[in-house]
C-alpha cells in the first residue's frame, strides 16, 4: 500500500512539474519586417508589436532591415524552424524575387509553421497573381515570370502569394473609417473584439479573389468614393499545406495599431497560432 502511494505522489509530482513548465513556457515568435517603410511606418507598428509581445509574454526574434535586404533574408532556408509562429508585416507589392516567397511558404506548408499576415503582406508578389484585365476569380500571374520559374525550377510549383495568403488582394479605395462586422464568436482570435468595432480612416482592402478553404473571422464595411457601401473580408483563416496562415488585412496606420480591438486580434491571433 505504501508503495502504490509512493508512486501516486511521484505521478503527482511529475505532472504538477509539467504543468508548471509549460505555463512558464515562453511562446518563440519570428516578427519580419522592414524598416522605415515608403508608405507604411514599419518602426512605430515594430514599437506596439513590442509592447503586446511584452504583455503576451512571447519571446520574439526581430528581423527587421531596408527593403531589399529583407526580401533576399527571406531566401535563408529554413529560418521559421524554432519558432511556434510567424509574423509577417511588410510591403513587398513590385518584388518579383520568387525564390523569396517560395521559401516562405515553405515554412508554414511544409515545416509546419503558423503565420499571421498583417495588411501589405497580402500586397506582396503582385506578379504572382494580379492581371485586373483577366480577373475571373482566381490567379493570373504575369506570363514571363511562369516561363522563368519553370526554367529554373521545373520540379516546384509556381509561388502564387495570393494562394497563400488565401484572400488575394489587389487594390484599396480611399481612406475612411470601416465598420468591422460579421464576426466569427466562436474562433479563439476573435473573443476580445465583441460583435464588431469601427477603426480609423484607413484602407479597406479588396478580395481579389477567395480560396474556398478560407474561413472568415470578420468582415469590414465602407462607403466608397461613389457613395457606395462595400463589404469585404478582413480577418481570415486558411489551412496551408501542414499549418495555417491568419490573414488581417486591417493594419494600415498607427490609428489602427493603437486600438485595442486590433491589439487583441494580434495578440489572440498569434496566440491561437502558437497553441496551435
């Protein structure tokens, strides 16, 4: 009998350890950036990310640089191993280094890294994707770059970024407050947002097109320059190969990043990422 007890206490004991380990247990986050930014102010956003890091208690690695130097630091293999996410929060629109984007992809599709995508990052690769004069619903990548990748790399499927980030954006109107609306209650990114919020002036992203495996979490409301009232995707998830990505269109100004409604969905979004 004394021993049976003996042992249950050690099992006790173990588990309690376990326990406290992992609520001690530090999240590894990768945030990539560059700095200062053409039409984005990447430094004052890095300083909030910092500081919801902070409150989070996430351990965060910092890539951050100029423009080009940041789009060839993305060709460094492997480099999401290690972390439990990924943030990406960047403007790479003209980049046609496709060697860059495939790498990325490649952490979260085939090493298994979660990946949040803030604002510009869904502007990125244009040429992967964007063609408005053949626009149907899906990717229309600029013919020379297919014929140059499937030259150099004829075993790798063509790095189409709107494929990746799920919701393909392409174009914003002009800057006024949107109306966050439509709300999924029941996501773990969504539950410190209520029913909805309204943000600054800011730019509502179009959805270009939408990858049926997406699944929204909020969508924003806008009145155009013409009067007309526009509904879009602007908070998603979207199963990548052996993880996902959480895409957040929202994100343009300081405005935006000040308020708690969009700290909370960075936080919970890289959170449920991470737990994931």
């Amino acid at each position: 009998m004394k021993k049976i007890k003996i042992i249950t206490i050690a099992m006790i004991l173990l588990a309690c350890k376990a326990y406290c380990m992992n609520e001690n247990e530090k999240h590894k986050i990768l945030y990539v950036t560059h700095e200062p930014g053409k039409y984005h102010k990447y430094t004052p956003q890095k300083t909030i990310f910092e500081s919801i890091a902070m409150d989070a208690n996430w351990e965060v690695t910092y890539w951050t640089g100029e423009h080009e130097a940041q789009i060839k630091r993305l060709r460094t293999k492997d480099f999401g191993l290690g972390f439990d996410a990924i943030v990406y929060n960047f403007c790479f629109a003209k980049s046609t280094d496709l060697e860059a984007a495939y790498n990325l992809m490649e952490q979260t599709r085939t090493h298994g890294i979660p990946a949040l995508l803030i604002h510009c990052s869904m502007h990125s690769w244009w040429g992967t994707y964007k063609n408005l004069s053949k626009w149907n619903g899906k990717a229309h990548p600029k013919k020379n770059l297919v014929e140059d990748w499937e030259m150099k790399f004829p075993e790798k499927d063509f790095p189409v970024w709107g494929d990746f980030t799920g919701v393909a954006s392409v174009k914003h109107d002009h800057k006024k407050p949107i109306e966050v609306t439509n709300v999924n209650r029941e996501h773990p990114a969504t539950q410190n947002i209520g029913v909805g919020f309204t943000t600054v002036s800011t730019e509502l992203y179009d959805n270009y097109y939408i990858l049926d495996s997406v699944i929204p979490l909020a969508k924003g409301k806008q009145v155009n320059r013409e009067g007309v009232e526009k509904e879009m995707v602007v908070f998603w998830e979207c199963p990548q190969g052996k993880s996902k990505i959480l895409g957040l269109s929202l994100g343009h100004g300081i405005g935006e990043w000040g308020s708690k409604e969009f700290q909370n969905m960075v936080r919970d979004g890289v959170n449920y990422l991470a737990n994931d």
